[in-house]
C-alpha cells in the first residue's frame, strides 16, 4: 500500500525545510531556482544533495551542469525565495544581486552561506533527479535568523542558541 502525493504532501507540510537558491551556469546564461530539498551529505568528503522534479523547467536547463551554486537564505529574503520559484520571469534580473564565481557559477549576494560545488553522481529517484554534488568551496555569509518552509509558507527562524564555531 502506497500514499498518494496529495496526502504525503498534506502530511510532510509539518515537516520544516530550509530554503536555500540551487544556481547553475548553462549555454543559455545563468539558471536557478527555490529549492527546500537541499540538504548536508557527508562531512568526509564534503557531499550535499538535492533534487529536483522531471517536471521543473529549471532541471531541463540544468541537467547537464558540471558546477552549481547553494545559496542558504535568511529572514530577509523571502523576496528572493519567491522571485526563484516564480515562473516565467528573469530571476537573475535587478533586484537579484549577483556576480560570476568559480566556474562561472552565479553567486547571489546577501546570503547567510555560499557553497561551489561539483556534480558528483544524478540519481533518478521517483517523479525527481537526486543530485549528489561535492563541495569544493563553501563560506559563512550574513549572520541572522534563517528562513524555512512550514505549511506551505516561508517563515523565519531564530535561535536563541549560540552558532557553534
């Protein structure tokens, strides 16, 4: 017996995700997107992952990246959340700060973390594509509260606990 997809994404609307910009550089200019699924792999070696639906137009652009971008966002950026899940429009247009990094991968500006990383392995895992990418180059951005998404709305999240070193 299986859930269908509207209950699990009832149910797994209780669950809180990060909300990070996934970016990408491709022939046809820069690409990115919203993504919750981002998530830490494996300390040694340094491996992250997230996935994308067959569906999501941003996964036809960059299916064949070599080099992404992992943009953890904070409080204040909820604006930019959107703006990168919002279809048809020019995500990489003003407002969006944003420069040429390692590999011509896009770095967004503001960020509280930034991550350069390298494709690794692209599993087909249901109706999405599970992308195992290795860190090659990671840093801490602005400090504040992080931002999540919880049923069905972004939200911010502050600690009240000390940032460990």
């Amino acid at each position: 017996m299986t859930v269908d997809a509207a209950t699990l994404r009832s149910v797994l609307r209780a669950h809180a995700s990060g909300v990070a910009v996934l970016t990408a550089p491709t022939p046809a200019g820069p690409a990115g997107v919203t993504i919750t699924s981002f998530t830490s792999l494996s300390a040694e070696p340094a491996l992250v992952s997230f996935a994308l639906a067959d569906s999501s137009s941003t996964w036809a652009r960059i299916k064949d990246a070599r080099w992404y971008g992992i943009h953890v966002l904070g409080a204040g950026q909820t604006d930019l959340a959107e703006r990168f899940a919002a279809r048809g429009t020019d995500r990489f247009a003003p407002p969006t700060r944003w420069t040429g990094g390692p590999h011509h991968v896009p770095l967004l500006e503001g960020c509280r973390a930034r991550l350069v990383c390298s494709r690794r392995d692209v599993i087909r895992a249901g109706d999405h594509h599970l992308v195992v990418a290795a860190v090659e180059h990671a840093e801490p951005g602005e400090p504040g509260a992080g931002l999540v998404h919880l049923q069905g709305a972004l939200r911010p999240v502050r600690s009240t606990v000390p940032a460990r070193p």
